[in-house]
C-alpha cells in the first residue's frame, strides 16, 4: 500500500492544460467502431478508463493508429463488429463496461465482460434489468455484479424506457443497444443528464415544454464519424477551481475547458458560494462548448445544493464538500444517494476525508450537511483514498490548507482519469 505526501501550499499560480475529457473520449471510441470507415480523435485523454475503453475496441475488430496527439480508428460498423477475443476487460470504468453491454446486446455476441476490484464491487442492476428486456440473457454475480456474460439468442426488441434516476450510462446503453434494431427504442429523460452520447451520435430528441426528453435510435440511424478534438476536463477543472478559491493568494488559468452544459452545475455552485470565476468562451476548434476558466482566491459561504443540480454535480461533489469545509457558514448536500454506489461509497469515503482535517459534518443516507470553518486549523492529516481517484485528489486539495506535511494512501488512483494531476500540483505550487 503506497502513500504520498503533500505538503501545504503558500499559493498556486500558473496556467494548467486539463487532461482531455474522458467521458467524450470513451464515447468517441466505442461509436468510431459502430462507423464504418475512419475518424480522427485529436487530443485522447491518456488516463487509464479510455484506454482501456480504446484497448476493448480493438478487441471488437477496430483498427487503432496513434500518432502524437491523434488517434484514427478504423471502424467496422454494426456488421462488422466481432469478438476477438472471449472477455473484454473494463478495468476501473463503468462508462465501458456500460456502455459496451449495450452495444454487446444490440450485435448479439455472446462474451463476458470483466473489471478490477473496485467495479467489480460496483452494481449493475440498472443495466441488467432493461437489457433483459430487449433480448439479452446476462448471467452476473450474485445476479448484479461483474463479470458479465452476455449472449442474445432471440431478436433485438424495441423498447421504452423513462430513466428510474438521471444516469448518462444508463441512457448510453439502452441507446446502443437501440442502434441495432429495425424498431425504434426510446429513452424518457424527466431530469437531465450528460448528452454526449446524442451529441456525438447526432441522435433524434424531442423535448416537451415540462423539459421532458425523448431520444430514439435505431437501425435507421447513420452512425457519424467520430471526427473531434476533445476538449478540457471540466471534471479535472473543477478541483483547481476550488483550490484556486480556497489557497491563499492564488490565481489559475484553465484554457480550452469544455462546458457542456449537462456537466456544469458545480460551476454554478462555485459561483453562487462567492468563488471569483472568470469565463472567455472560444469554441472555434471544438464540437461542444469550451472556454477559458479563471479562478482566484475569495471568500466562500455555505450552501444549500438544490438537489435538481444534485445530477449534473455528481461526480464533483467530494471536491464541492472540501470546499464546503472551508467555507463561512453550513452546507447542505441531500439528494445524492448515487454518490453510494460509485468507485467506492463517496459518501463515506468524503466523511473519512473530512474528519482527517477536523471538520464538523452530519451524514445522511442521500448526503452531507457539512459546518464549514475557513480558519479550519490542522497538521498532519492522514487520508485515505480508498483506490477512488476523485477522493485521492480531493484529499490533495484539502491537504493543501494543513500546517505541516500530509499523506494520501493510494494516491496513485488519480491516473485512473487525471494522470497528470500531481504534475500539475507541482506547476501551480509556490
């Protein structure tokens, strides 16, 4: 088991170029299979999950060709897709083994899909059920769990389903799965989620006056090529956001940060809880919205999250509560009861993190209640991040603001999605 020290900071300042975002990444892979003929992917992400996501679809008859910072993937469309091997490995990413189950169910192979520890222990309920639905015989562990074993004897059925919580995965793999049949499959979407997926595929959506959206596929649709330059992080960003707010005299440039807006809302939160951040929009090289973030050090107040921005702010909560921790005044976190059932229980894992630093907190079933201090006085904290990239790195923000030297316990994780982050700790330190 290894750990890594980080001392505090007097200040961060200096620009950062993000790790390439790894949701439109893994995305961008698996539908350059689905389109037959070439794409051309400029700056993939380096972090493991896509390439992993890259490495299983290869193993699904994709040619792959890397070249400095461009990818050509050699796609072989809904036809041409085959099994070259008898398991795919997803190793730490639930978007892949998601999403491939989808697609797996549509072109009807019969092949096993397996993880690392941590996404082994994660369910796949949600998945299974609807999957089963149209057609898909899948044998799990213990009925919920990887491996996978997917097969697909009887023909693909058409299927509408309205999402039980707002979940992109979800959403993605009932859409691939979609993609393969002669009827139209239909995902509901009463709250909104990530929309990468209908982007990128160029999907149809309806949307009713209540907000409500429909979004089919099916056989008919043409899959584009995948030809992109994938922006920024926004996930990544959000952790200088917040160090940058919270470190005494410190002001981080974050160019080309992508701002779809179903991935944001943290943003917001940030804003409303007084951080100084400052927006320059440029989308001329990109397919979704980028700009230039600036952040510079302020004052931040508590905050009551309303829970609808509870989806679109799941994945940057545990860096949200460090920032809830140092804040003037209480914060209220309820409505994320998601945060349970990621790469470890974050709402545990942010409770352990907040008593490493002396912070006052109530825990809920669906979240936090955080008493925020921003004189918070601690020396040597010891964390742990429970092999949980996002919590590994929350724990680097909040070391920052100790007295002395601090350690993280398996602070490697951070490569499953941010490689470069200590790196980048190192540039911004002074």
């Amino acid at each position: 088991m290894s750990s890594k020290s980080v001392p505090p900071a007097r200040s961060l300042s200096g620009t950062i170029v993000l790790t390439p975002d790894k949701s439109i990444a893994q995305r961008a892979a698996i539908f350059s299979l689905l389109h037959k003929g070439p794409s051309t992917i400029y700056n993939y992400s380096q972090a493991k999950d896509p390439q992993t996501t890259l490495q299983c679809v290869q193993n699904l008859g994709a040619k792959v060709e890397i070249e400095a910072d461009k990818i050509s993937i050699y796609g072989v469309g809904r036809e041409g897709i085959s099994a070259l091997t008898d398991e795919l490995d997803c190793g730490n990413s639930g978007t892949a083994m998601r999403l491939l189950s989808g697609l797996l169910t549509g072109a009807g192979l019969s092949i096993k899909l397996i993880g690392d520890h941590s996404l082994s222990r994660r369910t796949m309920t949600r998945i299974i059920s609807p999957l089963e639905k149209m057609g898909a015989h899948i044998l799990a562990r213990n009925g919920v769990f990887a491996p996978l074993y997917i097969s697909r004897e009887n023909p693909l059925k058409a299927l509408e389903f309205t999402l039980p919580i707002p979940s992109a995965q979800l959403k993605s793999c009932i859409l691939l799965a979609g993609l393969f049949g002669e009827e139209e499959s239909c995902v509901i979407e009463t709250i909104p989620s990530r929309d990468h997926t209908e982007r990128l595929l160029q999907l149809r959506v309806e949307t009713n006056a209540l907000g409500t959206r429909r979004i089919y596929s099916s056989k008919s649709d043409e899959i584009p090529a995948q030809n992109y330059r994938i922006p920024g992080d926004y996930s990544a960003a959000a952790f200088w956001l917040v160090a940058g707010s919270i470190v005494p005299n410190s002001a981080i440039t974050l160019p080309n940060v992508g701002l779809n807006p179903t991935r944001i809302a943290s943003l917001q939160i940030l804003k409303e809880m007084g951080a100084q951040i400052g927006i320059i929009e440029d989308n001329s090289e990109f397919d979704e919205p980028v700009a230039e973030l600036t952040v510079q050090t302020t004052e931040l107040t508590g905050i009551d999250i309303p829970q609808e921005w509870i989806p679109n702010a799941i994945d940057e909560l545990p860096i949200l509560a460090v920032a809830m921790a140092f804040a003037n005044g209480d914060s209220h976190i309820r409505g994320a009861a998601e945060l349970r059932h990621k790469e470890t229980d974050r709402i545990m894992a942010i409770t352990k993190l907040l008593d490493a630093i002396g912070s006052s907190y109530v825990e809920y079933d669906d979240g936090l209640s955080i008493q925020g201090n921003p004189n918070l006085d601690f020396d040597c904290a010891q964390f742990e991040s429970f092999h949980d990239h996002r919590i590994a790195m929350a724990s680097a923000i909040a070391a920052l603001q100790g007295n002395k030297l601090s350690s993280i316990k398996d602070a490697e994780a951070t490569a499953v999605s941010y490689p470069e982050f200590w790196n980048h700790l190192n540039l911004l330190r002074h």
